[in-house]
C-alpha cells in the first residue's frame, strides 16, 4: 500500500512539475517551448483529468503564438527589406509546423466547459511559396551581383547563400554552375616549396614527401596547397620550407663494463627450524622454501650513437603584397642508437629489463642521407602543426 501511495505521490509531482514549466514558459514569452512540452505529455493518456492544464496550456499557447509570428510578418512587409524574406519565409514554415505538430492531437476536450479545445488553422501553403520564391529571388539576384565584385570574401558568402537556396529551392536556375565559379574563385590556392640554406644535399624523397600536401590532410573549403604551379591559377599565398642547418654527430661507439649483484631464486630447499632440523607441516611432510643466492655478472655494454638535427623554418608569404607574413622556426631531430651487451657470470644478477640487450648484436649506421630522411617525419609533423595552428587569412 505504501508503495502505491509512493508512486502516485510521485506521480503528482512529476506532472506538477510538467504543468509549472509550461506554465514559466508561456508566461516568459516562450510560446513553442510551452507548446513542445504540453504535447509531450498529451502525446499518451490525453483524456485523464490530471492532463487538462496541458490543454487549456496548448491552446493559451497557440494562440499567443500565431498572433506574434503574424504581428511579426505584416511588420517586416511593410518594412520592405529584402533583408527580410528569409525570416517571413521561416516565420511562415513555423506557423506550418506547429499546426502540424498538433494535429494528431485532436481532438482535445475541455471536461469543464463540455467543449473541444480552439485551434484555429490556416492554409499557409500559397505565402510558403511565395515567400520561398521571393527569397530564391533575392538571394539569387545578390549572388550574381556579388560574383562582379571580385572580393573573395563576397565570393564564399555567394557559395554559402546558394547552399542555402538549392536546400530550399533545389535546382534553381544556374546556381549549381555560379555555386563552382564562386568555390573556385573564394579558394585560397597556396603554393608549397623547399629552399637549401645548408651546405649538404637534401634527399629528394625527403623533399618529395615533405611537399606531399595529401597526405597532410590539410586542404579545406576554402584553402588548396600545391606543391607544383598549375597554369590558369594565381596563386594567394606562399609557403616557403627554408632549410637553414643539418648537424650530423660522428658515428660514436662507447663502451662500458660494470657488475650487478643481487639476490636469485635458486630452486627450493628444505625449511630448518631453530635447532637445524628439517621443519615438518601438518602432514609431516618437509616445508619448502626458495633457495636465495647471491649473483654476480660482469657486463659489457658496447652503445653505437648518431644523431642528427635539421633546423628550418616555415616562412608565409603574401604574393598579393610580396610580404612576409610570418615565420615560424622549427627544429628537429632523430637519434639513431643501438645499445647491445655480453657478460660473464649468472645473467640472473641483471635487471630483468636489460635482458633484452644480451639478444642484440652491432648493426651497421645509417647513412648520412638516411639520418636526414628519418628526421623528416618529425620535421613533417611540426610543419603540419604549424599550418593547423596558424592560417593564411586571418
């Protein structure tokens, strides 16, 4: 009994709750929230009582609501802007679509007053189109005027006004043809090249894969990196890699002996009680424990080392101006090293983690040319970072 009385106390509140936020909502001017939430609560078990407020909230609802979207349309008419065709158009769509969300609804009684709620609908279909057509109208007429401008900004506004148009209005006119020249002509196109600062020759491969710009995926809608020209381009921007040093180190061996000692597990021995005796266990059988050893091993270590550091920077350049927008330094480097070991003694008495040195064996340097083509992949990555964080067009 208790928990019956538990739920429909809590029952009771729930809808409480429900009715006071439609009620907040309708009363701050929030016409659609009120309406969303009275629906989603007459949506299951309209005809119980405990449901009315929902009703007489809905119809309160609607009716502020209609009256202010249409107070609102006949205001930004008579304004006569055309800068206002897009919100009589959504304004229209709105009143559309609450009637609709309503619908399924009907009908919804009023106990108390022995009368079906009051929705009054209209057929909004012919001000939808002809609103939408008035608008397409417009932002058609503005993208052409905009496209004789040769401003790239006015360029990417034509091609997202358009994305809009053909969302409403799919297949207007020629606005899929005006939609590529506007992408075409709004793009960003950067031109990517090295420079060799440095008395050594850079590796081809290297060169080739730094100015692999695909594989940065770095190109967006309104920016293209090309690492060769293209005729019937003109090009924005330039992005000049300038490498300005290659420290290469000697190949270096450097070898150390040093001994570990520490205690091992050597099998297991017989446990001896104070007096030296074999200590039995419940069963009499004799107690065995680990047999603990002292270990020494005497290691030779042999370490090859060869590094190598590449310092460049990423210059931006304005082919507009012929200026130096930004530079950004970057420095790089890779480390080749191969650490191997032979010893003498119990391998035990060695960290467990070193073990893996006592598998290796001396392994030939890398080239010089190699060095520098390692250190590119991370010379790549900064270079990428440095793109992501720092664009052409502020």
């Amino acid at each position: 009994m208790k928990k019956i009385t538990f739920i429909i106390a809590f029952f009771i509140l729930f809808t409480s709750c429900g009715v006071k936020q439609t009620q907040n909502n309708l009363a701050s001017g929030n016409y659609d929230a009120a309406i969303d939430i009275a629906i989603s609560n007459l949506r299951t078990n309209k005809e119980k009582k405990g449901k009315q407020d929902y009703i007489y909230l809905l119809e309160e609802a609607f009716a502020k609501a209609k009256e202010r979207d249409l107070n609102s349309i006949s205001f930004l008419s008579k304004e006569n802007n055309p800068n206002n065709l897009e919100k009589i158009y959504n304004t229209y769509l709105a009143l559309n679509d609450r009637q609709e969300k309503i619908k399924p609804l009907l009908p919804l009684k009023l106990i108390k007053e022995g009368r079906n709620a009051i929705f009054p609908f209209d057929n909004y279909n012919d001000q939808i189109i002809s609103s939408k057509n008035a608008l397409s109208n417009y932002l058609y007429t503005n993208a052409k005027a905009l496209m004789l401008t040769g401003n790239k900004m006015n360029y990417r506004r034509v091609y997202d006004d358009l994305t809009y148009l053909d969302k409403i209005n799919p297949n207007y006119k020629d606005i899929s043809k005006i939609m590529d020249e506007a992408q075409f002509k709004g793009t960003d196109f950067v031109t990517v090249y090295t420079k060799n600062e440095t008395n050594m020759i850079i590796p081809v491969q290297l060169q080739n894969d730094l100015l692999d710009f695909k594989t940065y995926g770095l190109n967006d809608k309104w920016t293209v990196y090309h690492s060769t020209k293209q005729k019937d381009i003109n090009y924005d921007y330039g992005m000049i890699i300038n490498f300005r040093s290659i420290l290469i180190s000697p190949e270096q061996i450097k070898e150390r002996e040093f001994v570990k000692e520490r205690q091992v597990k050597d099998g297991q021995k017989k446990q001896l009680d104070a007096n030296g005796r074999v200590a039995l266990d419940k069963e009499g059988k004799p107690i065995m424990v680990d047999n603990m050893i002292n270990a020494t091993v005497k290691i030779y270590e042999i370490r090859q080392f060869k590094s190598c550091q590449i310092t460049a920077k990423v210059d931006y350049i304005d082919f507009r101006t012929n200026q130096l927008l930004d530079s950004f330094p970057i420095t790089s480097e890779f480390v080749f090293e191969n650490i191997y070991s032979t010893y003498k003694g119990d391998r035990r008495a060695a960290d467990d983690n070193y073990y893996s040195y006592f598998d290796k064996r001396a392994v030939p340097f890398p080239t010089s040319e190699q060095m520098v083509y390692d250190t590119g992949e991370d010379l790549k990555a900064k270079i990428k970072n440095i793109i992501t964080r720092n664009q052409f067009r502020k």
